[in-house]
C-alpha cells in the first residue's frame, strides 16, 4: 500500500504491517464473538471491539486504515455465518464503526468528550436504525416483537432448567412485566455501554501512541476527568420526571442511565487518581475495578461518588484550575 501524509501533517508514515492486521481483525472477532459465545463474561470484552478499528484509523489514518474495519467484518460474517447467527453482525457494524469514528477524531486532535460523544452517538443511530429495521413489522411495535421473543426464551430456558411454576399465571404476568420494562430501556442502556466503550477506546489510544512514539491527544489525564457541572440539572430535571405518567418515566429512565454511566466514568476517574496518590499495585486497581463493574450496589456507590464530586471536588481539580 502506498504512503500518505496524516491530515493534520503530525503523524509519521507508519508503514502497514500484514502481522498487525491479522492480530487486529483476530482481536475484534474474539471481542464481538466473546458476547454471543460467553454472554456473562464476554459482554465486557466485547467493549472492547472497537478498539482495534482504533487503533488502524489513527495509526495509518483512514485511507489505510479501513482495512482492519473491513477486512473484521468480512471475517465475522464468514465465521458467525457458519456457526449459524449471520444476523449478528449487523449490529458488530456499528461497534466497528465507532472505532474508526473514534481513532478519526483523536487523529485530528479533537476533544476527549468530543470524540467519545460523537463516535457514540454515531454508532447509536446506526445501531436503533438497524434495530427499527429489523424487528418492525406491520403487525407489532417496534419493541413489541423483541419482547415477545425476550419472553418466549426466558420461558423456555425456566422449562429447561427444571423451574417448576414457569407455566403459572402468575410468574408469567411478573416476567412479562419485567422484559416490558427492560426491553424499553434498551436505548438508554446501548448509549450508556457505547460512552463507557467509548472512555476505554480513548484510554487505549493514549497508550497506543505512547507504545508506537505516535503524536498523542491532547488529551487531560484521564485521573483527572470531570464532567460538566451543569449536568446535574438534567439528572434533577429528569429525575423528577419520574414522578410523571409511565411513557414520561420510560424516557427520564433511559436519559437517566446514559447519565448515570458518565458519573460513573467521573467516579472511576476519582478513584483513579487516589490510586495513583496513593501507588496502589496495579493488580489491587484491576481487582477493584473488576469488583465494581460486576457488583450492581458498588457501581452506583462509584456513579453517586462521580455526581457529589461536582459539589465536593474529591480531587481539588477546581481549585488547581483557579490557581492555575
């Protein structure tokens, strides 16, 4: 493949490397596939899928670096194709093309949020459009049809289990009730997961350039990120919107948790830095974080931390700003 010049004339001409490419498209299958073929474990390494995709924009930029997108997708759908699940890949799609969203903008030097909001919000409209596109249908909603698939498989894994009372009245009503609600959170959760995926990718990159003596973002220490302070009043607004009517309640719910992932990625910044204060071994930060991520009252704790930082600044960032 030939050379060329980066757009913003700062990148050296890395020259392609078929070795690198093999490992990447290798790595984004195993991060995609990890979800169908270990749904618990694997749901975390699939955020890690965009990162290769990444990694090729911004080290080669895009008019070489869409190979690993590409050539990942071509080699997905051989393998999900015969394994008999083809109609996933729509959805590796999007994760790829958040990736390649996200090493662009690094590579033009934007904004950490910029970057991580655009390249998310890219791949959510991608994502809901191939949604929309295949589960409406002339005779049920858009939600409807998911939901009545969610159901039937919950029902018919309880049989296969051996659960007695999955055929009573009752336990139906209560599953049905909770797949209504969990399905129609599904934007706000698919947002949510794509900024958290998004925060990793950049972090990844950062480290990326520093391996390959590539320009790095100019970027602030991810220990010492915070969002908006304004951003409270859209938890306040919509917070109370949970008092309103269920479709209102259905919104504020899946604003509420794209919103509680960023204080959630504030928190994990503070507890980032205190570890660094404090040279807490790596392995320790990588326990603790594995621990939050799987513990649900432990996430919320780290998510109320990163909300009550924008009063308390745990890490005095505000005040360093002003002195500055």
């Amino acid at each position: 493949m030939g050379t060329h010049g980066s757009s913003n004339g700062g990148f050296p001409d890395v020259p392609v490397s078929i070795a690198q490419i093999t490992l990447w498209v290798c790595s984004t299958v195993i991060f995609f596939g990890s979800a169908v073929w270990f749904p618990i474990v694997g749901i975390f390494l699939s955020l890690l899928t965009p990162v290769p995709s990444s990694f090729s924009i911004y080290q080669w930029g895009v008019s070489r670096g869409y190979v690993v997108p590409l050539a990942s997708f071509i080699v997905s759908f051989v393998v999900f194709y015969f394994a008999g699940i083809a109609s996933v890949v729509s959805y590796l799609f999007t994760l790829l093309l958040m990736g390649m969203s996200i090493g662009y903008f690094a590579r033009q030097c934007a904004s950490r949020e910029f970057t991580v909001s655009v390249s998310a919000f890219i791949a959510f409209i991608t994502g809901m459009a191939i949604f929309w596109y295949k589960h409406q249908g002339p005779d049920v909603s858009l939600f409807q049809d998911l939901e009545n698939k969610t159901f039937s498989y919950i029902i018919a894994l309880l049989k296969e289990a051996g659960v007695e009372g999955a055929d009573k009245p009752f336990v139906r009503d209560q599953i049905k009730a909770t797949v209504h609600t969990a399905v129609r959170l599904l934007p706000g959760a698919f947002l949510g997961s794509l900024l958290f995926a998004g925060a990793i990718n950049t972090l990844g990159i950062v480290g990326f350039s520093a391996r390959k003596g590539l320009p790095a973002p100019p970027w602030e220490k991810p220990t010492k990120w915070r969002s908006p302070d304004w951003l409270v009043w859209p938890v306040i607004c919509f917070g109370f919107a949970l008092l309103v009517s269920s479709s209102v309640r259905l919104v504020a719910l899946n604003v509420l948790i794209v919103l509680v992932v960023i204080y959630f990625l504030q928190g994990l910044s503070i507890l980032g830095f205190y570890a660094e204060k404090l040279s807490v071994p790596l392995w320790v930060r990588i326990l603790v974080i594995v621990l939050v991520l799987v513990q649900q009252y432990l996430s919320l704790l780290v998510a109320a931390v990163g909300f009550f930082d924008v009063w308390f600044d745990f890490r005095k960032i505000i005040r360093e700003r002003r002195e500055i």
